[in-house]
C-alpha cells in the first residue's frame, strides 16, 4: 500500500473522528491501519434498535481505487447481508464497478445505517430473507428482533 | 556492556560493526564503517535506485512528496484531490470540470483500459490525450501559498513556510535531509548537518543508562529520552533523574496544579499542589473524600456480584416458565406469559421465549411475578439474563430434547413393524424356496429320463444296424422303455403330464 493511501485513510479516519454518525464507534490500529472496528448501534426506530453491532471494514492495497470491503461481524437478520460467518455486503457503492475513488468512508458507514432502517429489496443477498420482508413483514420484524435478542446484545 | 569512553577508539568501531563479516584485515584502510561485501536491503535499493551512479557525490535527497506534506491549518476543501484527500499536486482539469492531482489521475486510470478512461467523479469517458487540461493559474498560486511543514520536521526541522518553497528547503537548505555518508563505503545516510562530522554509524552504548545505539543517535537520546539523565522539572525546577519525572509531577511537584481531593463530593477548589494542601486540612470535604470512596469501591464490588446473580434468577425463572408450559401446555397462547415484557418496555412484540401460554388469565402473570419486576426495576442493565444466550439455549435444548424422544419411540414403534414385515416376508421366499427345490427335483429326474432315453435310442438305432444280435437285446430294452414311460417319440405328452403334476405348486 502506498504512502499516499495510508495518508488517506489517515484523513478519513480524522474526518469520522470529527463527525462520527451517531451510534458508531470506531477503533482503529495504528499498526494496522487497513482494518477497521466499527461499532455500530441499531438504529432507532429500525428493528435492529438496542442491538450493538460489530463491523469489520478492511481497505484494499488498491484503495481509494477498489471499494473497501465491509462485513457483519456480529449476525444479523438482513436482506442484504449474507447468513453466514463472513456476513459480506456487497450493494450501492461498495459494488467494485459501482465505486469511485472520490467516495469516503463516513459516506459507507452512513450507507449502512441507512440500509439498516430501510433494506434494499431489489438487490438483496439473501432472497429468503427478501421475500419475507416483501411479504411477510411481521415475520421478518419478529425473526431479525429475535435475532437482535440472541446475538447482538 | 559498560563501555565508559563515549567515542572507542577505530579498532573497537570496526570490530563491533563487522565482526560478522570476519575481515579483520586492512584496518589501515577500512578505519570506519559496514562490511562492503555484505549487502543490506538499504544498500540493495541504493544501488538500484537511479542515484547510483552518482552514489559518492553524497547526494541521497529525494524531491519531497507533496501528498505526504504536513499543513500548518486545514486547507480550503475546495483545494483537496478527491482520490488523495491531500491538496492538490501537480493538479489537472478535465473537460467535464473535475480536478485531480497528475499522479492520483494516473493511477486511477491504469486500472482502465486503453480509449475507455473515465473522470473518477462522474465517469464521463475521457481522452487522455485531449481532455486533460491544465488548471487556471489562480488555482496553482493558492496551492502555493498554502504553509506547510518541513517534511523532516520529526528530525527537528521547525522551517514552517509556503509550499512553493519546500523543494528548494528540503534540496538545498534543510539542515535535516539525509544525504549518504562522507566515508565513500559507508552506505548508510545521515543528516545534512552531521555530514561534516565523518561517518558516525558505528555503534556505542550510552554512559549513562547502557543502551546500545549508533554514534549519530548518542546526543539525541541523551537530551531527550535517556532515563538515567538528569533533567529539571517543568513545574518546580528541581533537578532529578528523567525515570522519576513523572511520578515526581503525579505525586510531589508542589507547583503542579491539582484539585482538592473532595472532588468526588462536589468540592469545587483546585490550585497548586502546595495550596491545596493547606486547603485539603480544613476542607471538610477532603476529609470525608476517603470514606466516599470505600463506599464507592463497595458498591462497585457488589454489584458486580450482583450480575451473574441476576443472571442465575433469570435463568431459572426461565425454567420455571417452561415447567409451566409443560403442565399447562393447553392454554391459549393469545395470553402470552410475560416473561421478557415486564423489563423490556420497548420490545412489545413477543420473542419465542414469551410465547409460553400461561396457565390461568392474561392478567394474572404481572401480579405473580411482582417482585422481580420492582426488585429489577432500579437495574436498568441492557443486556439482561433473559436475552442471553444461556437462556435461549435452554429452552433450545428442553424442546430438542422432547423432538428426540418423539423420535425414538417412532424409531421403536417403526423397528417392530418391519421385523413382523421382514418375518412374514422371509416365511413367503422360504416357502416359494422350497417350492423351486421340488421343481428342480422334478426335472433333475426328467433331464435323467431323457438322457437315458436318449441313450436307449441310439443304443436301438445300434442294434436296428446289426439286427441279428440286437432282436433279443432290443426287446429287453423296449420293454424296459416301457417301463418307464413311451420311447423318444413321446417325449411331449408325457412332459406335458409332468407338467400338469405340478401345476398346483407353481403359483
């Protein structure tokens, strides 16, 4: 990785310093920079609300140039969000022919906040999952609330 | 490791630098300096790096990298590269408006193939040749103007000034810039300043604390970091050794500025430590302060103690819950028993360990359960014996136990089925057996009818040629034929006869 990518994340770790999104908490090592901790709360109102979710964001030698690679550490009841122990997202701009090297981190995380409340349908992982959110959204609030329960407290 | 004179003498410099090179010869010649035929990484990239050639002309400068400058205040967003998030160098324009610096558009493009490079911002196609435009000239004389530090500011450069001038600092004037070492086979690189001084990678211990380190490393680590120096408080001006710096600021420097210690009960006073002394004797608070805080620590204790208790209660409440269900299991399960509600006020839907139905009314289970809900009340603790994972594991493994159970009567019940099933079955293929073995007695005896009437045939056909001896013989054997059954001409109705003897068998 090159001198000029460390800086940058140096800077992007600065700028989610100075204004985390709320609920998140990053931990970040200086000997390692290229993988990041990210601590994230359910957003209110969503149905992942008092979950605390651990994220793992890992930058590519590549970056700013291949999108960073950010996964669920913790399981999650997701559309779009694989059930398995890597829990990769793969959607929006964190799709590598979708991203571009102007995007930034803050715009990443809030992304995922975003999907959180709102779940992308159309461009789910886990179709099973998709399908119960379109049809049987009672089912789904209670399985992801359930799933809050058992492993995101 | 006690070396006490601070410079050693060549012998010693060239002994403790190459002993594991083995060349103890031509010390005349090679007073000072790395074994040449042992080549480091660093010399590796020195020789394949451009500078080779002119290695011994001292120079090792590198034009400093502007992405890795230091700003001296945030500069202008507008004035940032998107790709580097640093100011822009070198920057360029593209037809569609966006800037970036030279370097960062050259590397985002190489992973683009030929004639299909785009803007990295709004992934118009782009021609390399024809769209990339220089930026306005008052774009370039803001970048100049912004201040920056000197790139070896860390060394100890403090040269603060604008960055169009930082070449020329760090190429020319910097006292701080590596350049590669006087001794012309000494490959290691030292500052500009120390240049003059001759070679100084030669390894020495400090006198003082008895580290090991390189000469040009010796003065720097005796002013700044050398426990064993002695160096003079911030505070107080007392001299005292560099190790007992910092317990000396914690606990006695007088002039260090610290509050009273009746902080923790609301005491407000805070001034130099000797002050505060003074003050600590007649504040009431300070003298209270000591007891507040064996309280605290005791409280801290029991409710730590208090945890895994809690998550005992809950756990068995749980299994409480769950010996309920098994001796009520006909209950409704619109009344649900509300063994997560009562805490969580926020999760109104029912999780699977609270679709237990209850065993009388709805309205009841609160009032059962009225001590833990008061007694839990003041512990607004998130993570709550219920939610664990313990628990839920539990009634996992209570109703896994149950499925296994079903199973293996179903297991037992379905054994004895197929053991009659196979019983019955085997008595049939037993019987059909036997039925075979009879038939194939049967026509063992035929095949022994045939052959042996076979044999007769052509013993008459024999006898037919030399009829004078065969007229006695031929009789005997006709009537021993006639015996047995019809000669070969009546092979048919009489296999047709055996045939029918056995048609009640065959089934």
């Amino acid at each position: 990785m090159s001198a000029g990518a460390k800086k940058r994340i140096m800077k992007e770790y600065g700028e989610c310093m100075a204004e985390t999104p709320a609920g998140m908490k990053i931990n970040f090592d200086e000997q390692n920079m290229t993988k990041w901790e990210v601590l994230m709360d359910g957003p209110d109102g969503s149905v992942y609300a008092g979950g605390h979710f651990k994220l793992e964001i890992i930058f590519p030698n590549e970056y700013p140039f291949k999108p960073p690679v950010v996964s669920f550490r913790t399981k999650i009841y997701h559309p779009n969000v694989s059930n398995d122990d890597k829990g990769s997202m793969c959607l929006g701009l964190l799709r590598p022919d979708e991203w571009k090297p102007p995007n930034k981190v803050v715009a990443v995380l809030r992304l995922i906040q975003s999907l959180m409340v709102e779940p992308n349908i159309d461009d789910a992982i886990e179709p099973s999952i998709a399908n119960e959110y379109k049809e049987n959204r009672k089912e789904f609030e209670k399985n992801a609330k359930d799933w809050v329960k058992r492993y995101a407290k | 490791m006690s070396s006490p004179e601070p410079i050693p003498p060549p012998n010693d410099r060239r002994s403790s630098r190459a002993s594991s090179a083995g060349m103890d010869t031509a010390d005349g010649i090679l007073p000072v300096g790395g074994p040449p035929n042992d080549p480091s990484p660093l010399q590796i990239r020195a020789s394949n790096s451009l500078n080779s050639k002119n290695r011994r002309s001292t120079i090792a400068k590198q034009p400093p990298d502007l992405h890795l400058l230091e700003y001296v205040s945030q500069p202008d967003s507008n004035l940032v590269c998107l790709i580097c998030h640093s100011p822009f160098d070198r920057p360029v324009q593209l037809f569609c408006g966006h800037f970036f610096c030279r370097e960062c558009l050259d590397h985002a493009w190489c992973a683009q193939q030929e004639g299909r490079k785009t803007c990295p911002t709004c992934r118009s196609r782009v021609d390399p040749e024809k769209d990339v435009r220089p930026v306005p000239k008052i774009i370039e004389t803001m970048l100049d103007e912004l201040v920056v530090k000197c790139p070896n500011a860390k060394s100890g450069c403090g040269w603060v000034e604008q960055r169009v001038n930082v070449n020329d600092h760090v190429m020319l004037y910097c006292e701080y810039t590596l350049v590669e070492c006087a001794q012309h086979d000494c490959r290691l690189h030292i500052s500009q300043k120390e240049f003059h001084k001759g070679c100084l990678h030669y390894t020495v211990s400090c006198e003082d604390c008895h580290t090991s380190m390189m000469k040009k490393d010796l003065e720097d680590h005796q002013r700044t970091a050398c426990a064993n120096r002695s160096t003079n408080c911030l505070h107080c001006d007392a001299s005292l050794l560099r190790l007992d710096l910092k317990t000396h600021i914690k606990d006695a420097c007088g002039k260090v500025i610290t509050p009273c210690q009746g902080t923790i009960v609301g005491c407000t006073f805070t001034a130099e430590r000797a002050q505060t002394n003074l003050h600590e004797k007649s504040c009431p608070m300070a003298t209270m302060a000591p007891h507040f805080r064996d309280q605290q620590a005791r409280i801290e204790r029991n409710e730590a103690r208090l945890e895994p208790l809690t998550r005992k209660v809950g756990i068995l409440e749980d299994g409480l819950s769950s010996i309920t269900n098994m001796l009520y299991p006909a209950n409704d399960s619109a009344s649900t028993f509300p063994v997560t509600n009562p805490w969580i006020p926020t999760s109104p839907t029912p999780s699977p360990s609270n679709l237990v139905p209850t065993p009388t009314s709805a309205s009841r289970p609160p009032r059962s359960h009225p001590y833990p809900k008061t007694h839990r009340s003041p512990f607004t603790n998130p993570s709550h014996p219920f939610d664990s994972q313990v628990h839920h594991l539990l009634t996992l493994h209570e109703s896994l136990r149950d499925e296994v159970n079903r199973i293996a009567n179903a297991l037992t019940d379905l054994e004895g089925r197929t053991n009659m099933m196979v019983m019955n079955e085997s008595q049939r293929t037993k019987d059909d057996m036997l039925h075979t073995n009879a038939a194939i007695n049967g026509m063992r005896h035929q095949l022994h009818w045939l052959i042996s009437a076979t044999l007769q045939q052509r013993n008459s056909t024999r006898t037919a040629a030399n009829a004078a001896s065969g007229s006695t013989s031929g009789a005997r054997q006709g009537g021993s034929a006639a015996r047995q059954g019809p000669s070969a001409g009546f092979h048919a109705p009489l296999r047709r006869l055996s045939d029918s003897t056995r048609q009640d068998t065959k089934l």
